[in-house]
C-alpha cells in the first residue's frame, strides 16, 4: 500500500481528504505544517508528498526546496495544493522549477486529485 503525506494547515481538508484517499487503498498520515511535515518525512518516508502552498510559518514551496535538497527525497513525488486566489502562471512556473509532480487548485473534484496522485505512484 502507497503512502501520502498530506500537509495542509486547515484541519477539515485534512480530515477529508484523508478519509477519501483511506478508502482509495492509500495509507495516509498527516501534518499542519511546514516543519511537521519535514520531521515526518525523515521516520515515515512517503510515497507522494500532497503539500498546501499557503500555509504560515513555512509554506509549502519551503518545504519542497528544503525536502529536494536531501539525496533521500529528490525524486519524491510532490503534488501542490493551493487555493484559487493565487495566480495560476507563477504556480505552474514555481511548481515547475521547484521540480514537483504538479499542483491541484483547491477546491478541486476528488476524482481529478484521485488521477492525479495514480499518475505519480500507482
């Protein structure tokens, strides 16, 4: 079974997203924030890496470059979540030279995250 780490700093995405993915077969743990998620990948060692854009302290662009420093998650699939108030253009080039999977706009249809997250582990 696949993991996904899921860092979002809202409570009630992570509690449905997490249910949601659950009962797609995936096993998934989750953090609210930055420095969490980075603390969880070192015992944990996800599959995929689901990280919001826009959280405090650290945001998720952060947590990227920081994760795709290390020798250990450099090919680690990152899909970016992120609110439709940001700017789609300087997302896509971001996510793009931060060297992730891709990025869903929140609020997006599960089934489009579902396919996804199947593109970039199974």
């Amino acid at each position: 079974m696949k993991t996904i780490l899921l860092v979002d700093d809202e409570q009630e995405i992570r509690d449905i997203l997490k249910r949601k993915l659950a009962r797609s077969n995936y096993m998934v743990d989750t953090a609210s924030s930055g420095e969490e998620a980075l603390n969880m990948c070192k015992s944990l060692r996800p599959d995929l890496l689901l990280l919001d854009i826009a959280m405090p302290a650290m945001d998720g662009y952060a947590v990227a470059i920081e994760l795709k420093k290390q020798e250990a998650y450099k090919n680690l699939p990152i899909i970016f979540l992120t609110a439709k108030e940001l700017d789609p253009l300087a997302v896509n080039r971001r996510v793009g030279e931060i060297g992730a999977f891709g990025y869903m706009m929140k609020p997006c249809s599960f089934e489009d995250l579902l396919a996804k997250i199947k593109s970039a582990i199974g």
